[in-house]
C-alpha cells in the first residue's frame, strides 16, 4: 500500500466522507445502540434485496449521514457473502464498523487504491441505485480502517434529504497499525480536518459527534 497515483482528473475522482456504519445483528438492538450512545432515536431505512440486508439511517452533516445495517432475516440468502462482512459479525453487539467515502468516478478509482477493497458493485434500495466496493468474500479491508469506496448516481447523495435528529459529526479517529499508511494512501485525494489517523494496536473507528445533549462518543 502507497500513495495514491496522480491522476489528471483530480475534482472527478476526489473522495468526500459520505456515512458511517454501524454493524448491527439487529435493527433494533442497532436503534438501541444509537439511543444510548447519542440519545437520539434514528429513523427505519429500507432493504438491500441484493445483499439480504436493512438499515436506519439518520443525517450526520449537510450530506454525510449516520447508517445502522443488519442481515434482514426476511430476505432472502444473497447469492454473494453480505457486505460489512456482516456474515462474519455473528450475535456480535453494534459496533461503528467501517467509514464510507464518494467519489464521481469509482471506476478510475478503484486503479489507484488497494485491490482488497473489492470490484464495485450495483446494489439498490427501493427506487436508489449506486455503485459501491465490496471485496468477494465480504471482509472489511484493513478490519473496517480503511473506508469503503461508492458512487451515487449523478453525484447526489440522498444525505441531506434525511431525517434530521440534530447530530453533526466533529471528528473521527481511525486506529489502526497502520493507519498513518492509510492515510498517505488516500493523499491527496482525501483530505478532511475531522478525520484524525493515529497508529494503534488496537483497530477501530471512534466518531465523536454534536448531539442536542452536547458532544457524544460513537464506537
């Protein structure tokens, strides 16, 4: 892993923080995750048909939000490992997961960073569609570190259209071995004051986040 290549078209391909996962084995123990963490009640989403899964979802900013996503045991058994590697989590309680940038051209993108992060697919929710990285076997690169690469059509991002509870994203802490290695990877393509890499032996993302009860921890 390295530096991302330069490429001409830098405005077309630079990535934007667009959400936060939490990985659930429930709604509504994700819901509850969120309540005690934020003291904020985060709205239903819908269904991922694709991938067997569902999700709240809640505004984190103008355009990031903040997503809660579970195996949906309605659907049925996706064809390919889950995303998330939710397959994997088991009865595992919430945990912040994983961070997912945008970019405009997912394509192009995906020749520069690391090929764990998977081969972009198509996946939908009622009537949205996107792109978005999902490694074979549904693993998280780098155990959820390193984010999670999409694309929404046209560039628009659903965020801003989202329930509002009140909560801004203030920073975000990426711990990992090699997180400092992370980041040069993602320069300059990424670059965002809120989010801080720090070399850790221990690996996991921690958001701390303005609520309408004063600055809360996600983790």
């Amino acid at each position: 892993m390295g530096p991302a290549k330069w490429l001409p078209d830098r405005m077309a391909l630079a990535f934007q923080l667009d959400h936060l996962a939490i990985a659930a084995p429930d709604l509504t123990s994700g819901a509850d995750f969120v309540r005690q963490c934020l003291g904020v009640e985060i709205p239903a989403g819908g269904s991922h048909p694709k991938m067997g899964t569902h999700n709240h979802f809640m505004r984190l900013g103008e355009t990031e939000f903040l997503e809660v996503i579970a195996i949906d045991p309605s659907a049925p058994p996706p064809s390919q490992p889950r995303w998330y590697a939710l397959d994997r989590h088991g009865e595992r309680a919430p945990f912040l997961s994983t961070w997912i940038l945008r970019t405009n051209d997912l394509d192009a993108a995906c020749t520069v960073l690391p090929p764990s992060l998977g081969k972009p697919v198509t996946v939908s929710r009622g009537d949205l569609t996107w792109r978005i990285t999902v490694p074979d076997d549904g693993s998280m690169p780098f155990e959820g570190a390193f984010p999670t690469i999409m694309q929404w059509p046209d560039g628009k991002t659903p965020g801003a259209t989202m329930a509002e509870r009140g909560c801004r994203l203030s920073k975000l802490t990426v711990n990992h071995p090699q997180a400092h290695e992370i980041e040069k990877t993602l320069l300059p393509l990424f670059t965002d004051r809120r989010v801080v890499f720090r070399n850790s032996s221990v690996v996991g993302i921690k958001a701390e986040i303005e609520t309408p009860h004063g600055l809360r921890e996600l983790g």
